[in-house]
C-alpha cells in the first residue's frame, strides 16, 4: 500500500478494524502522531475497538466530522509483513480483511492499557470490619499473589463489586503496585549439542541448516516413517534458526502431542518453548502475543493460530503431521494452516519444514514438479522396522452377531499379552454404537437439529450428536413407533468394542483413549504417558491414537474396520485412508521389537487396501495423482465450495439455483459450477446447508472469477454464504 508511513496529529489516516462490517475508516491521528502499523485504540459508534493504522486516508468523508484516534497502544506496530500476509490471505480465502485482523489480534487483554494492571496483594491495614466479601478479595489476592490484574478483573474473581477493592487499598489492607513488564522467558540455547544423528538424519539436518543460513524462502518436505527421527532433524533446523537470531514456529495438529515436545525441547535447548493454544491461559498468551512482537520469545510450539502471531522475526516455519485433517479450519475463517504457512514464510523471507510419514498428495506432488525441496529418513532409528502389514479376510472369518475381533486377532492379541507386549485395537468411531435402532419398526434415532444419527455413550448413558454435541436420554419407547423396549445398539464404538475385549481378556489392563472420554487436555496427556510407561496391556482408540504418539512397547496394532473411510464418493476417500492406515500401523514395533498390523477388512483385493499391505507407497501416491490429473481435481486443477446455509430450505436452494445460473463471470475463466447439492455436513444446528463446488484449470485469475460471481449476492434474514477455497472433500 502507498502513502505515508507518519501522520502528524491531527492528520488523516485509514485505520483498519477487526468488525466485520467495515473497512478500512478514516480517522484523525492522536495526539503525538501516528506510524502506519500501529495498533490503536478508536471510537466507533458508541463503542472503543482495536484497529491498526493501515495506511492514509480514503477520504471523501466530511473533514469536520472525523473523530480522533484515542491513543496508540503499548505494543510492537504490525510490520509490513504480517500486513502483507493478512491482505493476501483475507484475498486467497475470499475473506472480508477486517475478519483476518481478527485472527491477528487475538491477545486477550491487547486493548488494556498497561497502566491499569496492577499486582495485589495483602496489606498490613485494616479495613473498618472484616465483612465477607472483603475476605473473598483478600485471598484471592493472596492466593494469586504476583499475578497482574485489572482492579476490575480482582474484583470479579472474588465475586465483589469493584468498590470493595478500591475501599480495601484506601484503607491499606490491600497493597496495589505497578504491575511488572511482562516477564522474560528463559533463553533457550541453540549451541548446546543435539544428539548424535544418523547419517540420514544429519545429511537432512545439514540440508535444512544451510538453507536457514543462507535466508530466504524455501519449504522442504522431510518424509519418513513414524521413530525415523523426523522431530531430531527439525530441531536442528529450529537451533540453526535460533542461532542466527531468527524465531522459529512449530505446529501440530493436536495439543495433547505438544507436552512431549515441550519436554524434547527443554532437554535440547535447555529451557522450554512458548506454548500457544487454547487451552493456554489468558495472561500468558497475552504475555507471547507482546513478547513475539518483541522477540523476547525464540520458540513457540502450538495450534495453527499461531500462525497470525506478529513475529519479530520469524525464521522457520515447522509443520509437524503436515498431511493432518485438523489443519484445516472449517468454521469462521476457513483455511488450511498449511497452506497459509508456506504463504507467511514467502513474505517474511523464512524456511518451512513439512514432516510427515504419509504426506497429503498436495505436498508429494509439490516435490515432485521441484516446487518444495524433499529429504527422506529412509529408516527407523535404531534397528526397527516399519511393521510387517497383512490383512485378515473377514469373508473367511466366523463372527458371532455383536463381535467385532476376528479369532484371527484375537489369537494375535492374546500371544502379544502372554508375551507382555502392547497391542493396540484401532476403530475409528467414538462412542459405543454408531446406530441406535428401533426393533419394532426399524427407525433410527437422528439428530433434530442435523443430518446425523445419534451416537450412543455409554460412559454418559446418552445418547449424542457428534455434528452438534447435542444429547439426550437412550429412549426406552421408539419415537416412531412407541414400541417399548425394543431400541438395540447396532454396530460398534470404542467403548463396544472395550466391553467386548474385556471379555476375551478379563486379566488385561484396557485404555481407551477417546476425545470424548477425557475432560481435559492434560488428562489425555497423562493416559498417553501412562500408556507410554506400559500402564496397558491394549490400547483402544480412535483416530486420535494415530496422531504420532511414541508408544515404544506396542507391538500389535489390529485396525478393526480398514473398509471404513473407503464407503461414499469422496474422491480423497484413498488418500485419506491410505494415510490413516500407514499411521496407525506405524506405532508398531520400535526399539528393538518388531511390530505387526493387522487389518480387518471384506476387500482385500481393493487396490487402496492392496497398497496400504504393499507399503509401495511412491507407486500408490503416483496412480492417485494420475487419477486426479484425469478428472481436473486438485492438485491439479483449482477448486471452490460456496456454502449456502439457512433454516428454510427452500430459500437457500432458490439462492443456489440462482447463483448457479449466474455463472457468467465463471464461464469466463473457463471454470464449471456443479450444484447445489447437499453439503458434506446437510445439516448443522438446525440449518440446512447446500453447497455449490467450482472447478476451474490450474493458472486462471480463479479467486478474481469467484469474487465477481458472488460480488450480486445479497444474504437476507438467517441466510449465509461461505467460500471454502481448496475444499476437504469434493
Ligand atoms: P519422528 O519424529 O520421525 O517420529 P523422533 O524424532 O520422535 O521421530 O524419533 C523417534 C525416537 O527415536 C525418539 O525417542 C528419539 O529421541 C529417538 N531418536 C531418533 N534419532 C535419534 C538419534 N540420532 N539418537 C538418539 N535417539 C534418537
Ligand atoms: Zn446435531
């Protein structure tokens, strides 16, 4: 953006807010001027927000009736960089900028002037009479003594009113002072040795490390099978990062992964990262959100918001589990973290590291047309192997009705338990069964509010709606029908399937690591580490189990279901299969124990399942690209969903008829519309969804034609309309 980089008071400037509905505004700057970037506080309407001075004016408004920016905050300005990045993410993902600034601003407390924080604590006066509420203040500035609140904030967290407080420092009682800058964090040292690499890890370390010294953009995917020791090689692109001065940020799909990195990190660099996601507290991201802008931080380690952090100077980008689903954000601002990194990287001039076992055929398509650089970790550390894959033949199985372990695997299971080795059962479904029927008539209980059926949990005896959450009482009388007690569970869930092993095996120690079955993060943490310590003779799980967690005495994995994410028309129903399979059967067998997948499946002769046992990956991943060049798809062909939700059916199709018909500023690009059709999720929270998808070749202005397209629409009442660039499913 052109114009000024000052502005002296009084003068014009744009300053750009996080409300959906408005642009960049004009305003007045504040006394003392202002600089392009920083962040400032402004009146709007009756309220004060948080805006960033974006550049000169607009003009056009009438002069007289512009208002003053109130004050500048005590923070870092945004630099050029992360402006850059918010303007052409908000442009590739269709978003309105001022949504993208949100995801920028994210720091609790940002707009609170530091001068009204204060540090409380108890104090020799004495208050006229020692009344309730005033005991309330005074523990709970003994008990959170040190830390910084707002007076407003103390008295909250008593449960007073906010002059309670201020009559407590009156009379002395309570001592209120200067709350300190925000604490440093300890300096992690990138000159302390590693650990001694393998010729493939330090030929990989090396690679990366050069490209980090000598600056500039570049991503590198580093491929290779779970324990080959991808996170060893990335940690030394993080120290050569951090050795020259620069910040480094390490993503992964799930917070329960990000503990045991923390501790790899401390015992590598000598003290921890900074941890960044939502289950951090309030005060402490404040304290990264300021201190990143400082660069009083060097390593952060977290969820994919992290990305929207204003860095000081961010070197390296590391994205762990980069082929992870949960990188794609799917509500509010819909966008794929990794991608969105790479974007960041080529703007601020820093490296990326894309690790995975199996990658998304995105990446192994990149690397191969020369785009990304490739460094592969051919073999585990130490002397394991990647498991030894069959499949079990269900159609030559004997099941009893309501058994889901084959006696196939379960005489594999039982030698694992004699020998005292881990086994792990994979069933990618939480809950104890996935339908729940009425004998009588043969309905199913569904969601009201979505197109979903409800879930049995037995550990919550309701059932649930994995789409909304919503629960209810297990009916005894069918809603259909009010036949009484005839309502049956059918079909298998984690918790079915731990019954049922129990059974078999009344003397093992069962896990089930299920989202659903812990109340925090640091409770799943803990099962983990449990298990890690061989606190369980079998792991049940869902795909949560697969997400690279090290479990050195697992020597069985048997995956209950490896049919299941090949039903429907999802054409990246393979790839996504293929790379759950490889992952949940690579936490077999480490250290010096050989490790066996086991996979239960009716279609053994299914090419995907073939190559899954094959484990001729670079031949699965060609003929996947083939048949995705043939149909135009992505990666090799551009894509766009148009979400179209509302509670009345009827006028969210007649919407999407309509824009389907419209299509002239598509046709133009040569870009085909299909739909609208029912959306992968139909519906949610008692609104229908309808989506439109838009396929267009490779190297045409694609994102210019979808703005033009939709430029006419105007959503009336409860409609809306999303744009999800590069969709999930299609
Ligand atoms: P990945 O990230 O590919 O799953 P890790 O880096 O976690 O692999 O390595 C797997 C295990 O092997 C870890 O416990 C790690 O500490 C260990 N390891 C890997 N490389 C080495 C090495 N060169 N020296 C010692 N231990 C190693
Ligand atoms: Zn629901």
């Amino acid at each position: 953006m052109a114009g000024p980089d000052y502005f002296e008071t009084g003068a014009r400037v744009g300053v750009l807010t996080a409300q959906p509905l408005d642009g960049v505004l004009d305003y007045r700057a504040p006394e003392g001027g202002c600089r392009r970037g920083d962040f400032v506080e402004v009146p709007l309407g009756p309220r004060k927000v948080i805006g960033v001075v974006w550049g000169a004016a607009a003009g056009g408004f009438d002069p007289a009736r512009l208002r003053q920016v109130l004050r500048v905050l005590d923070v870092a300005p945004m630099r050029e960089e992360l402006r850059l990045f918010l303007e052409r993410a908000a442009e590739y993902t269709l978003t309105p900028l001022p949504l993208m600034l949100r995801l920028a601003t994210r720091a609790p407390g940002l707009g609170d002037p530091p001068s009204m924080r204060r540090v409380y604590r108890p104090g020799p006066g004495r208050p006229g009479r020692m009344t309730d509420a005033r005991a309330r203040v005074i523990d709970a500035a003994a008990e959170h003594g040190g830390l910084a609140f707002t007076l407003h904030e103390l008295a909250r967290l008593a449960g007073v009113s906010p002059s309670v407080v201020k009559g407590l420092v009156a009379s002395g009682a309570l001592i209120e002072e200067d709350a300190p800058r925000d604490l440093p964090f300890p300096r992690l040292d990138p000159a302390r040795p590693g650990k001694a690499l393998t010729a493939d890890q330090a030929a990989a370390a090396a690679a990366l490390r050069t490209g980090i010294r000598e600056g500039g953009y570049g991503t590198t995917l580093l491929k290779g099978v779970t324990g080959s020791g991808k996170t060893e090689v990335y940690l030394e692109a993080v120290a050569e990062a951090l050795a020259q001065g620069r910040q480094a940020l390490v993503l992964m799909p799930e917070i329960a992964l990000t503990g045991e990195f923390l501790t790899r990190v401390e015992a590598r660099f000598g003290a921890r990262a900074a941890e960044w996601h939502s289950g951090v507290t309030m005060s402490e991201r404040r304290r990264i959100w300021r201190m990143a802008g400082q660069g009083g931080v060097q390593l952060v380690v977290g969820a994919r918001s992290a990305l929207f952090l204003p860095f000081r100077d961010l070197g390296l980008v590391v994205v762990d589990e980069e082929h992870d689903g949960s990188y794609k954000q799917e509500e509010g601002v819909l966008y794929n973290a990794r991608d969105m990194a790479v974007l960041r990287a080529s703007i601020c001039g820093a490296r990326v590291v894309l690790a995975s076992a199996t990658p998304s055929l995105e990446t192994w398509v990149n690397a191969e047309a020369g785009k990304y650089a490739r460094l592969d970790l051919a073999t585990r550390f130490g002397r394991a192997l990647m498991p030894e894959m069959r499949a079990i033949d269900m159609r030559a199985q004997t099941m009893q009705a309501g058994r889901w372990i084959s006696p196939a695997l379960g005489a594999a299971l039982e030698q694992r338990i004699e020998q005292g080795e881990q086994a792990m059962l994979f069933l990618n479904r939480r809950g104890y069964a996935p339908v729940t029927l009425c004998r009588a008539c043969g309905q199913q209980v569904g969601c009201e509010d979505c197109d979903a059926r409800m879930v049995e949990h037995r550990h919550l005896n309701r059932l649930m709606c994995h789409q909304c959450g919503a629960t209810r009482p297990i009916p005894v009388i069918c809603p259909s029908c009010g036949a009484e007690g005839r309502m049956a569970p059918v079909g298998p869930g984690v918790e079915r399937l731990q019954e049922e092993a129990a059974a078999l095996f009344p003397q093992a120690r069962i896990a089930t690591l299920s989202s659903d079955l812990f109340a925090s993060a640091r409770a799943l943490k803990a099962a983990i580490e449990s298990i890690a310590a061989g606190g369980a003779d079998i792991v049940i799980g869902t795909q949560l189990v697969a997400k690279g967690h090290n479990f050195p005495l697992l020597t069985l994995v048997g995956v209950i279901d490896a049919d299941l994410g090949l039903q429907g028309s999802d054409l990246r129903a393979a790839e996504h299969t293929f790379q759950l399979m490889r992952q949940v059967a690579g936490r077999a067998g480490r250290a010096e124990r050989p490790g066996l997948a086991l996979l239960q499946t009716f279609q053994p002769e299914h090419p995907v399942i073939r190559a899954i046992l094959s484990g001729d990956e670079e031949g699965f991943w060609r003929a996947e690209a083939q048949a995705r060049h043939a149909a135009g798809v992505p990666p090799f062909g551009r894509m766009a969903g148009i979400i179209l939700s509302g509670k009345d059916l009827g006028a969210v199709m007649e919407l999407g008829n309509r824009l389907a018909r419209a299509d002239g500023a598509l046709r133009e690009i040569g870009a085909e519309v299909y739909g609208p059709a029912p959306a992968p999720v139909a519906r949610l929270r008692g609104r229908h969804r309808v989506r439109l998808l838009v396929r267009a070749a490779k190297g045409v202005p694609f994102q210019q034609a979808l703005r033009r397209w939709i430029a006419p629409v105007r959503t009336k009442g409860d409609l809306r309309l999303a744009v999800d660039i590069d969709p999930q499913s299609f």
